[in-house]
C-alpha cells in the first residue's frame, strides 16, 4: 500500500513525485545535510494534527480543543531532552520552530536587541548563513542586517582561529558567540568558546544542526555543558522530518532565559505550532534514544573516515587531513578542478554532492572544493565496500574532468562543450552512471 494513494488522481502532482521518488532511489546522495527518514516520520508528518491551531504552549494556549496537542507537545518535549541525556531541572526545550534557521533567529531575538552584537564563523570557513553572513556588498543574512555581526574564522590549519576570536572579540564585545557550523569537520573546544564569552559577558549559543545525531550519541563532545542555548535541525543526522529545537539552560538569569527564548518563538517570530511536524519529531526523539541509532551513528562517523581515507589513497586532498564527524571536506585544487565542475560531472552519473569553497579561495563564485556526508548512504545500509567503491567512482569522475580539461580547456563553456561534444567521454560518464544506478536500487529504498 502506499501512502499516497489519494493522490494519485491528481496527475500532474503525482508524476513529479514519482519522478523524485525515481531520483532518490536510484542515485548515491552525498549531501551532508541530508538523510532518508523513516516511513513512520513520514506517517507521522501526513496526521490530522495538521488540522490544529495552538497557538501557545501547553496548558495556555490561545484556541480550544488543545488536550491532546498539549500531550502530543509535552511528549515530544520529554523525548527531546532523553535523546540528548538532559536533566529536565536544568534544561528546558522549545519544540516549536519550523526550521533551523527560523529556530536561530528566535534565538536572537531573545536575547538581542536590534543592532546588538553576534560572532559566528565565517561562512566561508564553514558557518552557516544564519550565524550572521553578510559580504563586501551586501548584508546577506538577516542576523547581520537586523543585528551587527563580526565574523570569526579559521586559521591557516583550517581549525577555529579561537586566539583570533578571543582578540576580536575582546574589541568588538559581542553579546551573543555562535559555535556551530556546516562544513567543519572537527570538534569544538566549547570550553575555550565559554571563557572566551566570559570575558565579554556574551551569552553562548552552539549550533549543532549538523552534527546533533552524534552529540545525541556520545560521539562528539556535548556542548549542554558549557552553552546557554543549543539549537538544532531534526533533519540532518537526526533523521527526524524537517524541524527545529531550541533547548534552553534554566538556571540562567534565573530562569528567566526559558521564557524569553519561548516568546521569541510564538508570538515574536512565528504563529501556530505545526503540529504534525511535532509528531514526527517526537516519534524519531524516541528512536534517537534506542541503541539501534547510537550504532547508526557509529557506522556514519566510520563510513565518513573509511570515505575520506579512500580518497586520500586516490590522491584527494582532505581539509585539516581527515574528520571527526559525518563530513569530509575535500580540496581538488590539487586535481586541478574547481567544485562546480565537479559537482556538474557528478551530477551528470546521479551522485549528489554540494561544491564546497576552501578557505582561503580568492572567488567565492568558484569553490575549490566539495563537501560530502555519510549520514544519507549509511541509511540505505552502505558500509565499508560501498564506501570504498564511491571513492573510487569519485576518482574516475575526477579523471574525466581532468581529461576534459586537457582536451578542451578550463573555461567552464569550453568544458560544457567538450562534455556535450565528445562521444568517448560521454560513453564513460554513462557507464560511471549505470554503476551507479546499479549499486542504489540493490539497497532498500521506501517499499511503497
Ligand atoms: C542546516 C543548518 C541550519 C538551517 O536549517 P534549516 O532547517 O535549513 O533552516 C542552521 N544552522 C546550521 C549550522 C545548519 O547546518
């Protein structure tokens, strides 16, 4: 049976989620921030709870009718704070926000004024847009056109510059330090974060969208210890449907940092609660907490290092030479390609990956690098083998691009034309393809 049977009348609708069904199926996603969620998160995701308004938070809601949204919500707020090991006499959560990024500028909003300070990483050097990006031109995020931010960076071994933070930001007197980024794959010294906002009373906010699947499983450091506030996404490495969490430290401020963070969310940023979106989120926390995940994540942050090593034995070149979560950043300068054009080939043989810039890039429009995750494969059951053979794949698809080049030059219209053109590439590319498309159908995909 599928889940959408109902749909299916409406043609044109159902043709292009069959064709996307068709996509993911068959093609190798290496996209970090992406995962296959469970067919119950999607069950979860398409209830009735969609039909309730709530406006509000348990027991002081705005509508009627909210008994059982009050327990769906209070469910998912206990699940929430067992995944991540949390006392709830110290920790509160807000389970509400829509999305990562709309749960980071609620953030802000609780605890900056308009045109206060806020210090992230640099998106370049792997932050996020939300942590306050803004160019020589243009303010770009909100959080730095609503509030005045300062980037911080990375240093020449692509770690946290955190003497450069320390120093910039005894100058520049943030009122809010973001730790947390999307292309890093190194750990943080949230201590050194912490002493660091100490110096300057800022508060300190970790970001852990990314990595929270890992932190939930003890394999990464936990940032609750040292952190105010920590957010998340549920989608990423949480393989929950696609949400955000704001936990909060109640001992702060006595306690008044809980209430601050909760009316930032509803009524200052957002209206009513998406309720099925909460139930689904509550039925993956409760999988979150189960050992199954834990050894999920162990196979994730094994696969990335079985990927990254591969690579290195091909002749890629990894950021800070390895990982310690999901990501592997991998710097072709040394291929002598740029990101675009190897995401265009891999795209061409159904492998999804991000162009990545490497800090340090003279243009952003043209990154010398790519960013691949292991938390999407790993779902589908890809191990070692599997991970190995991608890497190889990887490889072929670098020489082509190198021999395009060669061929044809290194302006991306000569490389197009000599892609489009030259029937022995094209015949290679298809047979890259074909493996691929091989190899994902033999590993379960939703049985609809
Ligand atoms: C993905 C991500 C977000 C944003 O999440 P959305 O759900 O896309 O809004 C925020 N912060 C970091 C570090 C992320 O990687």
């Amino acid at each position: 049976m599928s889940l959408f049977d109902s749909l299916e009348k409406d043609e044109e609708l159902y043709s292009i989620l069959e064709k996307e069904t068709e996509r993911q199926r068959c093609s190798l996603e290496l996209i970090a921030s992406e995962n296959f969620t469970s067919r119950a998160v999607l069950e979860a995701n398409g209830t009735i709870f969609t039909n309730k308004y709530s406006e509000g938070y348990p027991s002081k809601r705005y509508y009627g009718g909210n008994e059982y949204i009050d327990e769906l919500e209070n469910l998912c707020k206990k699940r929430a704070l067992e995944a991540f090991q949390l006392d709830p006499n110290v920790w509160d959560v807000n389970v509400q926000s829509y999305s990562g990024s709309t749960a980071n500028f609620s953030v802000y909003t609780a605890l900056l004024q308009p045109n206060d300070r806020l210090m992230g990483l640099d998106l370049p050097a792997g932050g996020h847009l939300t942590h306050g990006y803004y160019t020589a031109n243009k303010k770009i995020s909100n959080s730095s056109i609503y509030f005045q931010s300062l980037p911080y960076k990375v240093g020449d071994d692509f770690l946290i510059d955190y003497d450069g933070l320390e120093r910039d930001a005894k100058s520049f007197k943030p009122k809010l330090i973001i730790v947390g980024a999307s292309a890093y794959c190194r750990d943080y010294d949230y201590e050194r974060f912490r002493e660091i906002a100490n110096i300057n009373k800022s508060y300190l906010m970790a970001d852990i969208a990314h990595t929270s699947g890992l932190v939930s499983a003890g394999l990464l450091r936990s940032p609750f210890e040292y952190c105010d506030v920590v957010t998340t996404t549920t989608h990423k490495t949480l393989r929950g449907p696609r949400s955000g969490l704001i936990f909060v430290n109640k001992k702060k401020e006595g306690g008044g940092l809980v209430s601050k963070i909760n009316e930032a969310v509803f009524p200052g940023l957002q209206g009513g609660p998406h309720n099925h979106q909460i139930a689904a989120v509550a039925y993956q926390l409760e999988q979150v907490s189960k050992p199954e995940f834990v050894d999920y994540m162990k196979n994730v942050k094994s696969n990335a290092v079985i990927l990254g090593e591969s690579l290195k034995g091909y002749g890629f070149n990894l950021v800070t030479g390895g990982t310690d979560n999901h990501i592997v950043l991998v710097d072709l300068k040394s291929k002598e390609l740029t990101g675009s054009k190897m995401e265009l080939l891999c795209e061409m043989v159904d492998i999804s990956l991000n162009k990545n810039c490497i800090y340090g890039d003279k243009n952003a429009m043209v990154p010398s690098g790519i960013r691949l995750g292991t938390p999407a494969m790993t779902s589908r059951g890809f191990g070692e083998k599997e991970f190995k053979m991608l890497a190889f794949f990887l490889k072929e698809i670098a020489d082509i691009g190198m021999e395009i080049q060669n061929k044809y030059g290194k302006l991306l219209n000569d490389f197009k034309k000599g892609l489009e053109n030259d029937q022995e590439i094209k015949g290679k590319l298809e047979d890259i393809k074909n493996g691929v498309n091989n190899i994902a159908i033999g590993f379960p995909f939703y049985t609809f």
